[in-house]
C-alpha cells in the first residue's frame, strides 16, 4: 500500500448531488507533474487548503476542516465547495493509505488557471514526520509583532486574514525568525499588544484554573484543535473562555500550549528566552484526547 496518495478532484457545485463521485477524482504519482504553468496557486498563492490530521486510518474532525474551507472560499471570493464531494474524496484516500500511523491530509482549493473555466483542485495524503519531541519535551517559542492590530480584519477585509489561503510565505518566514533566535516556534502578537496564533497554531494558556484563547476577532484563524479541545475540557468539568489576552497575561500563564492538527498538543518551556511553567502531565493528557479517534 503507498504511503502518499494525490488526487486531483474536479470541483463541483456546492449544490450538485452527484451518484459516483469517484468519478470526479482522479489519482496522480505525487512525483510527477500534474498543475499547469499558468496555475494561481502557484502563481500567487491564490487559493485556500486545509490540514487534517489523520491517526490510525481516521481523519479527525473532517467536518469543523471542511466548515472552515467553506468559509475560507467565502471569504476569498471563490466558488463555495461541495462538501460531500470532499468528504467523500478524504474517504477515497483514507482507503488507499495504510490503516495505522500518523498522516495529514491537505486539501487544496485554488482558483485555477487565470481566465479557466474552474477552480482546481487536489487532495495530498502523506505520512507525518515523528512529532513526539514537541508533544513530550515541549516548545521554545518567540513572541513576533504581526504588523497589524486586532480591528484590522473588520477594517481591510482585502487582507484576507480570517481565511486560510495558501500564501504562507509570511508564516514561514515567522518561523524562520524564530529559529533565528533559538527558538521553535512563534506567537504572533497583534500590533496593539494582544497574543494572536502561532504561525501554524492556535495558543491556548492556563491561568488560575481557567484556559483561554484570543477571542476569533477575524484576525486569526479559529482551530479546529483548539475547539476540539475547550469542547473535551468543557466537558470533563474545565472553565473555558476566548477573551482578548494582553501578552502579559501569557508571559505570567501558570502553562501555555501551541495546538494544532498535526502536531497537536505542544507546551511552550520557555517565551522569549525566558522559562515557562510547563505541564508535562496535562500535556500528555491532550495529547492523548487529540490521539483517540474524534469526528
Ligand atoms: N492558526 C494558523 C495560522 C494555522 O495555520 C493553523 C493550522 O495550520 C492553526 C491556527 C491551527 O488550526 P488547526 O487546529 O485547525 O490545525
């Protein structure tokens, strides 16, 4: 069985109810050419994807990724996707990659070629690098001036900033930086001085009892880890809220973790050079709630 498999997928209406929807996908080599010179995404990074994550032959939380590619396109101004086509495209992969270990799954929504007839689009399935280094020893994170204020989503809708569009050479630099400075990962501040995500990560930070994370103002992304998480902890008795938090509030946090699909539960060891209180336990005990099996 491949450990990777790609499908390119022809787009359908939102609305259209197709009976053989294998029949809109089409398998390709991952090591052979398969986009046009003339592609958006490639061009301009005009396009949206999601990253589920995938654990023992079950994507997790298909649906919140699907919801947040519908309102990725909304936001973009492209052509609303056919959630059932997609869905049944993960199903298409899921049955074609190996029944145990760690994946991710990327889908892919660009516009296509300029003046095309279509939006193109693909779906990547790939085994997952051995995340257990960041899950069990935790993070060394940076705090880095995201250039902008929390309004500036409400304000310059044309950013783009609630949507996760394919244009991540900014994130990456992000992570570059913080690299630069002997750290792993970011967290993004906004220029007013409020903690915001992390490059590829929403944060989430304890204080006296109570987990919270920025309010979605439309300036972040809202994670599908994250949610998951409040959901689990809300649950099991936890006081969850989403509040705007001064970077003080993070520095002085009793713990603080970086999450997200793949990765998954990070704790942050140290912010800007200085050590964090880390939770080794609580972290493990993530972990293994964004492990087992979750729709
Ligand atoms: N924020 C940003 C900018 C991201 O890129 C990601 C994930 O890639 C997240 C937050 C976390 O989202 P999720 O938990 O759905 O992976």
């Amino acid at each position: 069985m491949p450990a990777t498999v790609t499908l390119l997928i022809e787009p359908l209406p939102a609305d259209a109810s197709v009976d053989d929807l294998e029949r809109t996908f089409r398998e390709v080599d991952q090591a052979e050419p398969a986009l046009r010179v003339g592609e958006l995404s490639t061009q301009r990074g005009d396009g949206i994807f999601e990253t589920i994550g995938v654990v023992d032959g079950h994507a997790q939380e298909v649906r919140p990724h699907l919801e947040r590619l519908r309102n990725s396109a909304r936001i973009c101004d492209l052509p609303e996707p056919n959630l059932v086509q997609w869905e049944a495209a993960i199903a298409t992969a899921l049955a074609r990659i190996p029944a145990t270990g760690e994946f991710g799954i990327k889908l892919v929504l660009s516009r296509g070629v300029e003046h095309g007839p279509a939006p193109t689009a693909w779906l990547a399935a790939s085994p997952v690098a051995d995340q257990s280094g960041p899950r069990e020893q935790g993070i060394r994170a940076v705090t880095l001036d995201r250039g902008y204020d929390r309004g500036a989503a409400e304000r310059a809708p044309w950013l783009l900033l609630g949507a996760k569009t394919l244009s991540y050479a900014v994130n990456m630099a992000a992570i570059r930086e913080a690299k630069r400075r002997g750290a792993d990962d970011a967290v993004f501040v906004s220029a007013d001085g409020y903690v915001m995500e992390g490059p590829t990560s929403s944060v989430i930070l304890r204080r006296g009892g109570v987990y919270s994370t920025p309010a979605p103002s439309g300036a972040i992304l809202h994670g599908t880890t994250q949610q998951s998480l409040f959901e689990h902890l809300a649950a099991i008795g936890g006081q969850v809220e989403y509040r705007d938090i001064p970077v003080a509030d993070l520095r002085s946090a009793d713990a603080a973790w970086l999450v997200s699909s793949v990765r998954l539960a990070a704790g942050i060891t140290a912010l800007d050079d200085r050590p964090m209180p880390y939770d080794a336990a609580e972290t493990a005990a993530f972990n293994a709630y964004l492990l087992t099996p979750r729709d």
